[in-house]
C-alpha cells in the first residue's frame, strides 16, 4: 500500500494541518475521499446500500 498510494503521509498531514488551522470541520485528504463525499453527498438515503453504483433513479 505504502508504494501505490497517490497521497503521501507527509502530503496528508500537510492537508489535515492546514484544515485545523483554518478550523475547517471537514477534512478530505484525496481525491478519492472528495470523489466519496460528492458521492454520498449527491445520494445520501443509498450511502450505505451494497448494491447502489451511484446512478441516480427516476421515481
């Protein structure tokens, strides 16, 4: 994991420190972790279904 991941520790704990100085109350260290957020955010009723793929459905 330590050879593959695109965000460095010391890169995250720039990100994170950063966030706490400004008192930032969220803090997303990534893109996967921003990719994550919109998800849930855009579906919040599906964020914990096994079988939702992000598509949004026509009721």
């Amino acid at each position: 994991f330590k050879n593959n991941a695109p965000t460095t520790s010391a890169e995250a704990a720039e990100v994170i420190l950063s966030a706490v100085k400004k008192k930032q109350w969220r803090i997303l260290v990534g893109d996967d972790a921003k990719a994550i957020d919109e998800w849930v955010r855009s579906a919040p009723e599906n964020a914990y279904n096994i079988h939702y793929n992000g598509e949004k459905r026509e009721n």
